[in-house]
C-alpha cells in the first residue's frame, strides 16, 4: 500500500468544508486552532490601531 492510496486530512481548516468524516476531537481541534487564530487577529487589529492613534497625535495640528 502506498501513502498516496490514502486519504489525505486537509492541514487548515477552510470555511465551508465539509464536517461530516471529522470526529469529535478533530473538530474540538478545530475550534482551538480558530481561536487561537481570531486572538492573533485581535492583537493585530489592536496593535494597528495603537500605531495609528500614535501617528494621528503625532500629525495634529
């Protein structure tokens, strides 16, 4: 048998993907890996919006 013959599990989670062949843990897995990925969307979010509100007070008149 070669690894080519077996199914492959997508590594990223896609939004619109089918969820039926995926267990419990794998979509307990899932939802930890989006969570873990809208934290580093805050933090970025946050950290542009300090940059800004700097740069808008360094440019006032």
């Amino acid at each position: 048998m070669f690894d080519d013959d077996l199914p492959k599990k997508p590594k990223a989670h896609e939004v619109g993907m089918l969820l039926d062949a995926m267990s419990v843990e794998e979509l307990s897995d899932r939802i930890a890996l989006l969570e873990a990925e809208i934290a580093r969307l805050k933090a970025a979010i946050e950290h542009k919006q300090k940059s800004k509100s700097v740069a808008d007070s360094l440019f006032k008149l």
